[in-house]
C-alpha cells in the first residue's frame, strides 16, 4: 500500500541549493526523520516542487519549534535543548514538497528497517 | 592541513545524534540516524559498523556518503561528503570506538549485543558550513517540565 | 596561482583566518606550558612521600586546582579480587571511597581492561538512547528483562568522562578518572595534561603501595611465619591484626625455678639458657603450627586456630604441650649439671576470645584478650614441675588421646567459681 501523502520540508536556502540540484538530477527523496525519544521513521519518495517560504510558513515553524522543544526537553539539559530547537527554523527558506511512497521503521532494535507503508 | 576544521571537533562527540545519506548502486537514496561521527584525522572520520543494514551495503556498493553533524557547543552543522575508504577491525581507530561502545554497553546490560564489527573509515571530500540564517525561537512562557 | 589570487578576498580571509588560529594555539599553548610547570612541580611533592593517602590528595587536588576538574576519583586494583576499588575522590557527595568497579564495566572498568584511555563526551546521551533499545528488546522478547543500569560510582547525571590508566612499565595500578555533568567538557589537551599528571601519580601510588605493604610485611613477620605474612598481604588471607573473634586453644608455658635462678646466676648464663629454651620451644610452635602470641623470659603464650583456622587446636596444643615437656626433661638434664634448678610447668585452656592489634602507634602487638587467657596463665601457675595441666574444655576435646588425672577443682585468681583441671600424664597410643 503506497500513502497518497505530501509532506512539505522547510529549509534555509544555502543548504536547500545542494538539495535542489540533486532533486532536479534524481528526483528521488529519503528524509530520516529521529525523534527526542530515539523512535526513527525514514519517509522515501518523489520530489514534487519547491517555493520561497513566507510569513505563514515562519508561524509553522514557531509551533514547530514549540512542540521540539518541549520533546527535546526530555533528553537534553535546557542550555542543549534551546539553541538546538534554534537549528531547525530558517528565514529566508525553501520549502520542499515530495509524494511519500514508503516508510520505513528505523527505531534502532527489533524491526529496524522494516517497511511499514 | 586536513579538511576538516578544528571547530567541527565538537559536532563529532556524539552529544547530538548525526545523520547519514547514502545511495544504494540504483541511486535510490537512504537516510539514517547515526548516534557519532567519529573524527580520525583532519581528512577521515570514521561510522561504526555494528549491525549489517542499508547504510553499511550502500556504501559497499556506492561509496559516496553524506553526514550532518550539529556541534553542542555552537549549534553550527555541518554537511560533509565522504567516499568510503576501508574497512578496520584492528588498530587505534577500531579500539577507540570498540572501548567506548562496550563501555556504554556493559552499563546497559547490552555488552555483547551491541559489538563494533569494523570502524568504516571514510575520507572527507568537501565541508559544507550551514550558514543559512535561522530563526531565533521566540521568548517561551512555559517553564522546563519535570525531568 | 597563488600569488596571482593572494589579493582575491577569499584568500585574504582565509590567511587572517589562519593567522588567528595560529594565535590562538599559541595563547593556549602558553596557558598549557603554564600547567605543565605546575604538574613538574606537583611531581616532585608526590614522589616525594611515601604515603598513600597523601599521595592521591595532592594527585586529586592537583587535577582541581591545577587542570580545573572538579569532579575526580582514583581507584586502584584490588590486588585479591580482580576489581578496582574506589580510593580517593573529589567533587562528590558523598565520597563513594570503597564502591567497586569490576573489570570491563563502565568506562572506568574497561579502560582498566585494556589499559587505554578513553574520553567520551556524550555519556549520558549514550546510556539514554541504549536503555531505551533495551526496552525495546525487552517488550518485543527478544532479550529477557534484566536488572536496570549497573550503578556505578561517579556523578549521576555525568555527560562526560576522562578515565586514564594508571600503568607502571604497562602493569596496571588503577585508574584516575575526571568527570563532568556538561557534555564533551573534555578535549586532546585535556587528555595530554591529565596523562602528564598520571604518569607520575601511578610511579608514586605505586612506590606508596609497595611501601605500604612492605612495611606490612614487615610488621605481620613480626608475628607469623613468613608464608603466612605472604599470604596476607596478597589478600590470600584475612588480615589477623584486624580485630576479631574466634575461639582459641591457649597454652602457657613458664620455667619453674627461672626468677630464683636469674636472680642469682651471671646473666650470661641466663641468656644462655634462655637461648637454648627458646630455640627448642620455637621449633615446636612452629611444628604444631601454634601462633606465639609473646615471650616474657621464660614464659610463652601460644595459640591455635588464629589467624590460621586449624581442624583440631586442642589436640595439636597438648601433643606440642608433651613434646616440650619431653625436651625440656632432657635440656633439664644438661641444666642439672651446671647447677640450674629448672622445671617446666604449662597450663593450657580453650575458649573465644577477642583477637588483633593491640597497642599504639609505633608499637603495635598482635594478641588475645578473653577468660580463655586468664585461665590458661593460671593453670600454668598452679601446675607443679613438669605437671601440664588443662581445662575441662581442652580434656573433653582431647580425653581419648591422653592419660590424665583429675586435680581438682582449683580456685584461680580472677575466676569467680574453682574450676576443675587435668593433669597429661602421657599421651596414648604406639609410643
């Protein structure tokens, strides 16, 4: 069963630059994606598009940052926890949408690397 | 003078888990969490290899890899692009890591499971500094919870 | 090329780039050199004492002070059991001195395995994420559910750990390990400065250990055979100068006639006798593998089943009790012929009594306080020449190996009832 999903990436322009030209080569996507609780998901799939990030996609990422925090919180000491949130909400930005055709359990132990989807 | 910059030294200590992108022979990509990128010298960092998955075949086929590292101490991250080199299961590299990962492990009650095979010894192609601006998180009212 | 793009901006930055990190190696390497000198110094004070104790606090205050660690512990090899033991520390509350840590467990455990230093910066975060596989393992049952983390002395929210061996020509003498709640507090330099300081502190921990026990040995000669000493100080055996109590066998000896004689005799005659007495009766004692407890002149204390435990003290006390009697028959003999009116007279008693070092500093003794003695030093006064006389105790344990004869119940000083007591006629059997 394939999920007929989109998922939206949010990204700062330097690092997307790489990204992109490897998109527009390939097309292909695998995004890792770890929680504070050590469970970790891989989502692999086709690139669809791409778009300058504007004032709605900051207030997404402020919620974002928010609800890491208080995770992240629960693995790392607060003077950790902050700047690190801090890392993964850019402006200007590049947002990224790709189609999900699997997922992959990556949580390290029984299961690991099993397809879930 | 290595590639690698003395400042990266921190990012590769393990304190914030790293990732990894690789690519099997078909260009399929694979990403995956790694718990630390191990720093050998100014051009090699090393990837334990403990359990036989994706990575560990990709490279074996494709040798081009991808890490992202985030240091504790500054927050900077890193993208390094790295080729597999070789493989170790001697050596000061392989006992640095097969010490600190039994360590941990015979905490745990995990000594024995969790078992370096090889330190995967890759060579450091380019180093990419994360310069993007990010977005400073607005004031929080809410306290840290109960830990 | 070079010089064609030394004036492109990139380049220009990158050699100010260069220049600073180069003048920061320097202001560091300033700093480092600074320290070394105070760790020069640190070694000549620790190697300048022999005392252990001593030696680990200017070692741990040194690492404080002088390299800024708080948080430090030693541990050396327990020499009997394979582990290391927790010395000294600073920085913790409490000390944790005397926790173990078995070899191959934890940082400390396996940097004392393989005798290599490890730095890890990420302790914490390691523990974390590894318990929560184990879960996993757990609830899924591939692994059946064990006891939780091994607890293990140091900080309980440590991130970060420095453990270097201590190693005189690659023996292992223990560990010196730093420790800190901050992720990655440690770096190479940090591993340099804390490896200069070990190497000195391992050479001076083990001069002080050897010291130690040497004087040990030394002390515990004094009182045992040498095997035994040995055997004591290598963990082999309890040490016996710690106090204890067991039940012993006591045997007293003196010489009937011996004040008269001295007092009256030129004291190279005495020393000549008392020459030849002891060196009849120390064989014996050691024959019958008794623990001479003293000797006054004349008189001996001997006892079996400490620090040794023995399967039949009672009976090797009174068969050694014959045989002295019977040499010290054929010495009174030579005796007789000089002029010496001399005789034996030996009292012997079984009983628990409280047993160690007993004195002070500088001259400690290693003896038995209890009844047991008191009863065996009377029985020794009342018995008449060439009589050995012994306790109910001591007669029910040996009554099918002896002939003896009733002389009784006798009222002894410092014992409140007459206690009955035995003379040894001979002792039974093909002889």
């Amino acid at each position: 069963m394939i999920p007929d999903r989109v998922v939206e990436l949010l990204h700062g322009p330097a690092l997307s630059a790489r990204i992109l030209s490897d998109l527009e080569n390939n097309g292909r996507v695998a995004l890792g994606i770890t929680l504070a609780s050590h469970e970790a998901y891989q989502l692999k799939g086709r690139y669809l598009a791409s778009r300058p990030t504007g004032d709605e996609d900051i207030a997404r990422q402020e919620t974002y940052q928010r609800k890491m925090l208080a995770a992240v919180r629960q693995v790392y000491p607060e003077e950790i926890a902050r700047p690190l949130v801090l890392g993964f909400a850019y402006r200007p930005g590049v947002a990224i949408t790709f189609r999900v055709e699997e997922i992959f359990l990556q949580t390290p132990g029984p299961g690991a690397g099993n397809k879930m989807a | 003078m290595g590639i690698l910059p003395d400042e990266i030294q921190p990012a590769m200590q393990g304190v914030i888990p790293s990732h990894v992108v690789t690519c099997s022979g078909d260009g399929t990509p694979n990403a995956s969490a790694i718990s630390q990128v191990y720093y050998v010298d100014p051009d090699h960092v090393a990837l334990s290899h403990q359990f036989f998955n994706k990575t560990i075949r990709n490279v074996r086929e494709n040798p081009r890899a991808l890490v992202w590292v985030i240091s504790p101490a500054t927050f900077d991250s890193w993208d390094l692009e790295l080729e597999y080199d070789h493989s170790e299961t001697s050596g000061p590299v392989f006992e640095a890591l097969d010490m600190q990962i039994e360590a941990i492990a015979s905490i745990v009650g995990l000594k024995g499971i969790f078992k370096l095979r090889s330190a995967d010894i890759y060579r450091v192609i380019s180093v990419t500094k994360n310069v993007d601006e990010r977005i400073p998180l607005p004031e929080i009212d809410d306290p840290p919870g109960p830990r | 090329m070079a010089a064609e793009d030394a004036g492109s901006p990139g380049l220009r930055e990158q050699i100010a780039q260069n220049q600073q990190t180069i003048d920061r190696l320097n202001r560091d390497l300033a700093k480092k050199s600074d320290q070394v000198r105070i760790i020069q110094q640190i070694s000549s004070e620790i190697t300048s004492t022999l005392d252990l104790d001593r030696v680990l606090e200017i070692v741990l205050r040194a690492t404080e002070r002088v390299l800024g660690f708080q948080h430090s512990m030693i541990l050396l090899e327990d020499l009997a059991e394979n582990t290391l033991r927790l010395f000294a520390s600073r920085g913790y509350d409490p000390s944790g001195v005397g926790a173990e840590v078995a070899f191959g467990e934890g940082v400390i455990g396996v940097v004392a395995e393989r005798k290599r230093m490890m730095r890890v910066g990420n302790v914490g975060a390691s523990i974390a994420y590894l318990t929560s596989i184990r879960a996993r393992l757990e609830a899924s049952g591939e692994m059946a559910p064990g006891p939780p983390a091994a607890k293990l002395p140091g900080l309980p929210n440590v991130q970060s750990q420095l453990a270097l061996p201590l190693l005189v020509k690659d023996r292992l003498v223990g560990v010196l390990a730093v420790e800190s709640p901050k992720p990655n507090a440690f770096d190479e330099l940090d591993e340099i400065l804390l490896g200069i300081v070990g190497n000195q502190a391992a050479t001076a921990i083990d001069n002080a250990r050897t010291y130690q026990l040497v004087e040990k040995l030394s002390r515990l000669k004094r009182f045992f055979s040498p095997q035994l000493a040995e055997l004591i100080v290598t963990g082999g055996a309890d040490d016996p100068l710690k106090t204890h109590r067991r039940e012993v066998t006591v045997v007293f000896l003196d010489l009937r006639g011996f004040t008269a004689f001295a007092e009256t005799s030129e004291p190279e005659e005495v020393m000549g006798v008392l020459r030849e007495y002891h060196a009849e009766m120390g064989t014996l004692i050691l024959e019958h593998e008794g623990t001479l407890e003293r000797f006054t002149g004349d008189g001996m204390m001997v006892f079996f089943n400490d620090p040794v435990p023995l399967p039949n003290p009672a009976e090797r006390a009174v068969r050694m009790a014959v045989v002295m009697r019977d040499r010290v028959t054929a010495l009174i003999r030579r005796w007789r012929k000089r002029g010496y009116e001399l005789d034996l007279g030996v009292g012997v008693a079984q009983g628990y009594a409280t047993i160690g070092a007993i004195g002070f500093e500088g001259r400690w003794d290693y003896g038995a306080i209890g009844t047991v003695t008191n009863l065996a030093a009377r029985l020794c006064g009342e018995a008449k020449p060439g009589q050995i006389l012994i306790s109910l105790r001591v007669a029910g344990e040996v009554e099918d190996l002896i002939e003896a004869e009733e002389v009784g119940p006798l009222t002894l000083k410092g014992l409140a009832k007459p206690v009955p007591a035995f003379h040894v006629v001979r002792l039974k059997g093909p002889e």
